[in-house]
C-alpha cells in the first residue's frame, strides 16, 4: 500500500472558517470516496453512491453551524427519482448514510420533499421541503424557509471525493452591512472550479477565494462513517423469526443465511448453530 500524502490526511475533515471583516461565515468538507463503507459501494450504482455522498457533505456542512445538538438527519420521502435516501452526522462527526435511485441515471432530483430532522437536548425538530433539481438548491431553500440566514452551499464530486462549501450571513445588528459582506463573499466564491472545490487543500482554496480578506480556517473535525448496524443486532433480528420459520430458511438457504445492514450493506453471515435456541 502507498503511504498517505498529505492531501489524503486532511480530507474527511469538516473546516470552519469566518471572516474578521466580514459578516459570513463557511465551512468547507472534501470526503473520500472510500469513506463509504466497500458493501455498498460494491452494491449501490454508481449515480446512488455519488447522491450519498453529496448528502453526506450536505449535512456535515450544516452541523458546523449548530451548537448543543446530537444529530442532523436528512432524509427525502418515498416520491420522485429517489427511492431512498438518508444521510447523517453526529455532533461527534459519525457520518452514516444510503441512498437507491429508481434508475441508473437522473438530471433532477425534484419531485419528493426533504425531511431535516435536528436532535437537540432530548428534543427533535423537524422541516420539510420541496426537493429541488439537487441537492445543496434543497438545502438553500431549507435555510431559506427555517433560518431565514441568507445561506450558499456548493456540493461537488467526482468518481473518487464529494466536496462541498457553505457560506451563511452571521446575524448582526447591520443586517445590510451583512447582506453586502454576503454578496461580496458569494461573488468570490462563485470563481471556484469544481476541481479546486474537490482537490485543493482546505487553506489554499481559502487563499485563492479570499486573499483580500481576513479569512481564518478553525481546526478540522475528523468524519467517520459509523453505522450502529453490529453482528448481535443482525443476530437478533433474525432471531425474532422463531425456530420454525429460522429452520425452512436455513434450509432453503443451504445452512447458511447472510442478513445485510440496510444502511452500510454490511454482510453479517449465520450458520444454524448461530442462531437456533434449543430447549
Ligand atoms: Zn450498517
């Protein structure tokens, strides 16, 4: 195996940034492909995996802005385009997430509604929202309609990183003063390439968009992908079947049943002796 270079050491990481003569705020994320766990890469098709990915970037953005919270989940309803998708992020940085597209390859993603659920201190908070053509327009018009914060994500990929980069007003008692900061910032930001967006290194993309200005990058949060999906999980389930029905499926499957995590696609394989109680 290659030893890791640098680039490969600082992807996966959430970086905020702020300005200090400006009133915006950013966060940039740049995710390897791998992060994905391999069972649903192997499983998923490829314009599936890329929708996931950009979901993953989605919400990772959008957690560096709130305090105090458990999870962020993104979820769209069973309508349109999308059969399923669901990404989410933990104020630890646990990424999990699937997604399955009706078919191979689509323009838009509008036609079903966008559920963000947010926990926060034991309570859940729910919006939703009319997907648009994709998926940071679906976010905008989010933030558009719950925050009321003049917000721009761009969410990017190609075949191996899904990049994405969030601007947003920082609330002020010169909400114009913000507005104008706003707009400069987004013009700016507006020169980026894709390729710059998914390659450059976090402090050299900041650079190159904002040379002029006091821009200040935070320390990087790492992001993982943890499924709560475990083996004795699997095994329970399976269990809740009862001896019987267990029997004929062991038997149908030639003593050997393999139960796959719905989200990760994780094979947890069982043999009978796994499984079966005996009184
Ligand atoms: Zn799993």
């Amino acid at each position: 195996m290659d030893a890791p270079n640098k680039q490969d050491l600082i992807v996966n990481q959430l970086h905020p940034f702020y300005f200090d003569d400006l009133h915006v705020r950013g966060c940039l994320v740049q995710l390897d492909a791998r992060l994905i766990p391999d069972g649903q890469r192997q499983t998923e098709n490829p314009a599936s995996i890329d929708l996931v990915g950009q979901a993953l970037v989605a919400v990772a953005l959008m957690s560096s802005g709130l305090k105090g919270f458990e999870s962020l989940l993104l979820q769209t309803r069973d309508m349109g385009p999308i059969q399923l998708l669901l990404a989410e992020c933990t104020h630890e940085g646990h990424l999990r997430g699937a997604a399955h597209l009706r078919q191979g390859n689509i323009d838009s993603i509008e036609g079903g509604q966008l559920l963000m659920s947010l926990e926060a201190q034991g309570q859940r908070f729910q919006s939703i929202v009319p997907l648009a053509t994709d998926l940071a327009s679906s976010m905008e018009l989010y933030y558009q309609r719950s925050e009321q914060l003049p917000t721009r994500l761009i969410i990017r990929s190609n075949s191996s990183r899904f990049a994405g980069i969030l601007l947003q007003v920082t609330a002020t008692t010169n909400p114009n003063q913000s507005l104008q900061d706003f707009e400069h910032a987004l013009a700016l930001l507006n020169t980026i390439k894709d390729e710059e967006l998914l390659q450059l290194e976090p402090a050299t993309l900041l650079n190159r968009l904002y040379h002029e200005h006091a821009c200040r990058l935070l320390d990087g949060q790492t992001l993982h992908f943890v499924c709560r999906c475990s083996r004795e999980r699997s095994l329970r389930a399976l269990q809740t079947l009862g001896n019987d029905d267990l029997h004929e499926l062991f038997v149908e499957q030639n003593g050997r049943v393999e139960v796959r995590c719905d989200l990760c696609r994780t094979p947890y394989i069982f043999v009978p002796t796994d499984v079966l109680t005996h009184h």
